[in-house]
C-alpha cells in the first residue's frame, strides 16, 4: 500500500480528503508507463452544493446559467449552458490516462535445420520463446471529487515518463479544479467541450464494448438485459441528465445536434430534495428514494376518479398530480416519501420530453447517461416506464454499462486524435476493470459500490480493426452465445461451479508452463485469488460485465492469466501434440486415399470429430490425457457417439458433396495437434482436390489449446513438405491462412479481423466450417448465414450432453442451407 496525500487545501477552498491510501496495483495501474491524460470533474463539488462563480465566466453568465436572471431563459443551450450537459451535482472525477504495457507473449519459429543433413525424428517440429511485447492500455478511474487532490497528488509521485506536458479536460468542474491539477501535475490544462466528449465517448463505447448497453426490466431477474451492439450506431438520441437535461441527436461520427433541453433535471432532484428533507448529499437522497412509497404524497388517477378511471381507460395507479397531496393533507410527509415522489416527478418528465423529442426525429433508440442515472434502479425503471408509456412501445430507453466515463473517454480522444485511436478496435480488459453493480435498495449510501470507491474501465488496444463476418444473414439480429447464463440460473450456477473446480488445474498448468522461472507459482496464486474472485462478483452480479455467458467466463480467464504473464500455459503441451500429430499425417492420407468416394467421406468427418475430442479445455478430456498418455486418434475416433449423432445432418452433406464443388470455403479450427493435423488439414485437402480454395481461420492470440495463427502456418509449412496437394495449394494461393483477430476458445463472428473480413468478398466463400464446442455449440449453434455452413463438435461436458438430451462424447453435425 502507497500512502498518498500532502497536507494543505486546494485552490478550490473546498475541504479535500488529503490522507486516503491507495493500492497501486490497482488503482492508477501501470501510471510510471502514462503517456497522456484527460479528465472530467463534475460541476459542483458534494461539500459545496452552492452555485459557484468560474473566472471563465461573467457574473451575468453565471446568473444566467443558474436562472438567477428572470429576464434571461431557463435553458440557453449547450454553447453557453455547462449546467444542462455536466454530471449532476458533479461529484465524481473521471480520469483517463494512456500507458503502454510491456508483457510477455509466446512467439513460436521453425528451427533452423540449415547445414543439417536431415531433421531428429523427435525434434519438435518449431521452437518456442517468450518475448516481451508492447502494448497499447486505455485506463479509465472514476472517484469521489473529495479524493481529488489526494489522487493528484499520488499520480504526481508515481508519474516517470509521461510524454505529455497537457491535460486534457472536460465537466464544469475543470475550471474550478483548473488551477489545482495545473499546480500537482504541472500539467497545462486544455479545456475541451463538454458536448462534443460526450458524443465521442458515447460513440467508442458503443463501438467497441459488445454488451455496453442495457434496457432496465423492472421484474426481471436480474433486471439488467444486455443488447447486443448494432453493427451501425447511428442515428441514435443521447439523453444527458446532469444538473439540467441535454438532448442530442447523433447522426454520425463527427455530426451531432444539440435538440432540446430541460432544466429540470439531477440539479432539481438534488437541490429540491435537499429542503424537502434537509439531506445535503446526493446518495443518501436516492437512498431515501429507493425506501420511500410515492403514493402517500402523489394524487393518482383513482383518488381522482375512483372506480371510474376504468371507462377511461387509465390504470389507478397513474400518477395524477405529483405531490397532490401534499396541499390538502394534515400530515406530516416522511422523507423517504417526499424523495421518492420528487424521483418520480423529474423522471417522469424527462421520460416524455425525451421521447417527444425521439418521435420528432423519427428514432427509436435512446440512450440515457449522466450522474443522475448511476445506475439507480429507481431512476432507470421511472424513466423506461415513461418511455414505453408515452412511445406505446415504440421507443426503446437504453442505459450505458459505463455512462459515467463518457466525458473523460470523449477528451482523451480529443487530445489523441493524432494518433487516429479510431483506426483500432479496442477490446475491455475484465481483469482490469471494475463490473456494474446493482444499486441495490438494501445497501446504505456507505455500502454502495457507486459511493466513495474508485470505479475502473481497462481498455486494451487490438492489434487490427475488428468487423462482421460478411456472410451473416442479418448482423443486426446476431448473438453470439447460444445460452445466457445471466438468464438461466441453473445453468448460471452449474458453469461458476465448474470454472472454480477447474482452477487448481490451471494454477498447476500455468506453473508448469513455466519451470524456469523463479516467481512462476506466487503469479499463478495471485491469478487464482483475481480469477476466485471475480467469479464470486459474477455469482452476486451476474451481470457486472454484460451478458454472463461460458464465452465471457472463459475470455475473463484469458485475461487474468496474461494479466500475471502466463500467455500461453499450453506452448509446450501444443508443440509436443503437433510434433507427434505431424509424424501421424502421412499414414492417415494413405488410409484416406485407399478407400472408396463415400466411405471416405464419412471417415474425413469421423476425423474430424475425433481430431475434436483433444481438447484440454474439457474436464473429462484432460483427465484421460493426463492419465494416459497412449491415447490417440484411433482411440478417439472409438469415444465417438455411433450414428445416428445427437444432431445428425451427415446424409444432407453427403448429398451436397455430390454436387458441384463449393467455390470457397471458409473454415474456423479449434485445436492445436491431432485436431487441426489429422482431422482438419485431411478435410481441406479433399476439399482441395474438389477445386474449392480453402480460407483456413485461426486464432490470432492463444487461449488454452487452441491453434494459433503463427503455429498453423509452421504445421501448414511442414504438412506441405510431405503432401503435394497441400503444397500446390499454399503455392497457388487457393489455401490460405489468416488470423481470426481473437483470442478466446469461442467465436464471435461479429468481431473478426478485417483482414479476413476482406477476403472472404474477394473470394466469394460459399461455405462456412466451424468447429469445436467453443465455437459450434457455446457459440454459433443459432447462428444465421448467408451461405452453407457446417457446426460440428463433440460434446466433452456430462452435464451439457445431458441437457441437449444426449451423453458424453456426444456428436452435434450440423449442416445449414439458406432458404432462398
């Protein structure tokens, strides 16, 4: 632990907490790497919730933006109304910061045999490194505006090689921090608009964090339910509840109009509620709120038409007049009461004036953010009643998993625009960043996650643009993950069960994968405490980081192990596998070659789903490896269900096949070893010898013992070396090998390098292969294609072979056509 804080106040005059200790390992992580910062401070500080008076601005400005003016309107616009478009009572900061993170990756080469007469029989078939790499690290902190100097005051001791000498900034509260931060970082502040951040980091979130939007259901469980990222964003209506309300209508990257405004808003709830109820600060407000029973101080529909608001046709519950009662009642109001109907009677009015404005624009999304969300449930289910209310359903009210970092992400854009940020995509770092949480009622403002704690956003820069696959039917509509776990509690608390029970398991192999090293086992501890630990937020929070599938389950994994540098804890397993699997290929080519057309065809898929079996992923699989080490493709091919399969498709396939040729295929592989050498490389050669080109996909990075990009083109390289259909194919180009831009054990066809992206147009593939229970049944068993397509596994799990109604080792074949 790092004590920060140096004693004296802030240009602000505000009191700051100057003694708070943070952990540097995970707060401001990676800060003596930072390259460039921007933050956005809310307007109005908790311990100062009066209107302040800026240097920016005139004292007629001021009074005006305040309504203090009478003659002056209550709401100018964005251009000269910071109150409308900054965090409501503005006491969070939101840093962002840019570091370059250096970490180990296993790189795998041919060996030189040059000056060599011949290759050992036993040598591996390529040498493996660990090297270390540099990457690219978005890092995004939100805290209390009371830890402001404190946490200033650590970034300027721990900050080494900073590059930048500006910071760039956006909120209301950048000009009354302004002379603070240019004092501790001796940072020159560049104040940016307030709007046009906003816009920016609306836009990149949407674009880049696949389940970062939600519609708030009132009596679900749990009540968050994720969208899935529409491949195109725009047009959309961004609702910004601050201290005031700001409606924009976004039509494009850098286009974007501000529509309308309200001016009562997050400050109104605040500043009404504090002399409601005497309750100065924001969270114990909602608190009060979250407790309160509206209804004793609001008229409803049927205290004023009694039985009769049927013929109406309005339900009683209907709130008629908000605080109705009040005026002919002669009793006391309790605050929670009063809170709750003022919660009501602001998120009423925002909801319709919101979907007025959507109806105007012809749109039928609307995305709310703001400090006045913060993911409040009270706040989310009034302002989602009224959109659906007034819109008949038409208009869908949408809320941002990371609506509090739009603004700081928007700047830091804006002071990285040299550098095209946009030209990446970026992917969320689970093991860096911290989950939504549920603003649960039965927590005190002190328990609350959203209350005095920092909040943290990690995003890792990828290597190349992500797209969708061209082939899928209708993008807008794809998900991914066949099974939301988030949804199915049974199956919810089955998979967090497995991935617990499988953690010693991984712990062993990630320090085996690394005997030389001294610090091996206390990294792999410390990955199984942040793994354990995150799986047990996922059990209280299914939904702290969008949608709970296996997929995320196993990607949050990935990324706990190389956050601890274990990049690939099964190098050495796969380099074996593949060494043994190669010395295999020519004898199973033979044996191919010798049988009849049809008999062949079936022994090319049996190899296919036996290659499938080796997966070291599965539990019941890795216990027979480890046990036995003689086990192989031909005892595989016997672990196979007997046709007909669990879902058995073979005879339309073999139909197909005695059509004419495909004229490009395309197809995803799973595993490194048996898998990708005995079952997948026979099956693109025969595909091969039909006259289809074969577009043979793999992962770019490593995730357990799948086959990675790099280790497909050695086995590719040695696989031609012995086999001249292989050979002319690479040499000709009509087989190709191309990274998938992924690094997770399933597939998400709307996130593919866009590289291959290309390809498969110019190409023209007609068929689409996958792969592997990650690939074919976690992923993709819905999927919908334009083309003819292929999912096959083997079903390696007791529990899920079950549920689909079948039994170990059972076979999913799988095969797709259009309709026309």
């Amino acid at each position: 632990m790092a004590e920060c804080g140096a004693s004296g106040s802030g240009s602000s005059g505000d009191s700051l907490d100057k003694s708070i200790t943070l952990p540097p390992d995970e707060i401001f992580r990676n800060l003596e790497n930072a390259k460039r910062f921007a933050i956005d401070i809310g307007f109005l500080s908790s311990s100062s919730p009066k209107p302040l008076i800026y240097r920016d601005f005139s004292l007629q400005d001021t009074q005006r933006v305040w309504g203090m003016d009478p003659q002056a309107p209550l709401c100018p616009g964005p251009e000269s109304c910071p109150v409308c478009v900054s965090p409501a009572g503005g006491s969070l900061t939101k840093l962002a910061y840019y570091s370059t993170v250096q970490h180990k990756v296993a790189k795998v080469r041919s060996f030189d045999h040059s000056g060599k007469d011949t290759e050992r029989e036993h040598e591996p078939p390529y040498e493996i490194s660990v090297q270390e790499e540099i990457t690219a690290r978005l890092h995004f902190i939100k805290f209390e505006n009371t830890y402001i100097e404190a946490c200033l005051d650590f970034i300027k001791d721990h900050l080494v090689n900073t590059e930048t000498k500006v910071i760039q900034a956006t909120g209301g509260g950048a000009y009354k921090f302004k002379d603070l931060i240019e004092e501790k970082l001796r940072l020159k502040v560049d104040k940016e608009d307030v709007m046009t951040c906003l816009i920016k980091g609306c836009n990149f979130v949407l674009k880049n964090i696949p389940h970062e939007a939600f519609v708030y259901q009132k009596d679900s469980d749990p009540e968050f339910r994720f969208q899935t990222n529409h491949p195109h964003i725009f047009p959309y209506l961004l609702v910004n509840i601050g201290s005031g309300v700001s409606i924009v209508k976004v039509e494009t990257e850098d286009r974007f109009e501000w529509v309308g405004g309200s001016s009562i808003g997050g400050g109104t709830f605040w500043g009404l509620g504090a002399l409601l109820t005497k309750t100065k600060k924001f969270d114990e407000l909602l608190h009060l709120a979250s407790r309160g029973q509206h209804s004793n101080v609001d008229m409803l529909v049927r205290d004023v038409y009694g039985g009769a608001h049927q013929t109406l046709g309005l339900s009683g519950n209907l709130i008629a007049s908000s605080f109705g009662k009040s005026a002919t009642a002669d009793q006391e109001f309790s605050k929670e009461d009063m809170a709750k109907s003022l919660l009501h009677m602001i998120s009423n009015d925002i909801g319709q004036l919101a979907c007025l404005h959507a109806r105007l624009h012809s749109l039928d999304r609307v995305y709310f953010g703001g400090f006045f969300i913060r993911g409040h449930p009270v706040t989310m289910r009034t302002i989602t009643y009224s959109i659906n209310f007034f819109s008949k359903g038409e208009v869908q009210a949408l809320f941002l998993r990371h609506e509090g970092y739009l603004g700081a992400i928007g700047a830091f854009l804006k002071g990285a625009e040299q550098d095209n940020p946009n030209q990446y995509s970026w992917g969320e770092n689970y093991a860096g960043s911290s989950g939504l949480m549920s603003a649960s009622p039965e927590l005190g403002p002190a328990q609350r996650a959203r209350s005095g704690t920092f909040d943290l956003l990690e995003m890792d820069r990828l290597e190349r643009p992500l797209v969708d696959l061209p082939l899928l039917l209708d993008p807008p509509s794809y998900v991914p993950d066949t099974v939301d776990l988030t949804d199915d509690a049974l199956a919810r608390k089955y998979w967090l069960t497995c991935f617990e029970e499988a953690l010693d398991g991984v712990v062993k192999r990630a320090v085996a994968s690394q005997p030389d090293s001294v610090d091996a086992a206390e990294r792999a501890e410390k990955f199984r405490q942040k793994y354990w630990n995150k799986l047990q937020t996922l059990r209280q929070q299914p939904f702290a980081y969008g949608t709970l599938t296996v997929r995320s389950l196993l990607d949050t994994r990935e990324h706990c192990l190389n956050e601890f540098n274990f990049p690939d804890p099964y190098s050495k397993v796969k380099q074996r596998e593949n060494g043994v699997a190669l010395r295999c290929f020519p004898g199973v080519v033979r044996s191919l070659d010798a049988l009849g057309w049809e008999e062949r065809q079936l022994a090319l898929v049996k190899g296919l789903l036996a290659g499938n079996v080796f997966d070291w992923g599965a539990k019941a699989v890795s216990a027979v490896l480890e046990s036995d080490p003689y086990f192989g493709f031909e005892e595989a091919k016997r672990k196979l269900q007997e046709r007909p399969w669990l879902v058995d498709s073979y005879s339309e396939w073999l139909q197909r096949l005695k059509g004419p040729p495909h004229k490009c295929a395309l197809i995803f592989a799973d595993n490194s070893g048996i898998d990708i050498i005995l079952g997948v490389f026979p099956f693109v050669r025969e595909l091969l010898l039909r006259g289809t080109e074969v577009i043979l996909a793999c992962n770019s990075g490593p995730a357990l013992n799948d086959v990675t990009h790099s280790e497909s083109l050695i086995v590719a390289e040695r696989i031609a070396g012995m086999d001249p259909v292989v050979h002319s194919a690479l040499q000709e180009e009509r087989l190709l090998l191309v990274q998938t831009g992924s690094s997770s054990p399933c597939l998400d066809l709307s996130r593919l390098d866009k590289g291959l992206a290309a390809l498969v147009r110019e190409r023209g593939a007609d068929l689409v292969v996958i792969e592997g229970m990650g690939r074919a049944v976690h992923t993709n068993y819905h999927a919908a294609l334009r083309c003819e397509s292929l999912k096959l596994a083997v079903i390696k799990n007791a529990w899920l072979a079950e549920r689909l109604g079948g039994r170990l080792f059972s076979v999913i074949f799988k095969y797709e056509v259009p309709a026309e």
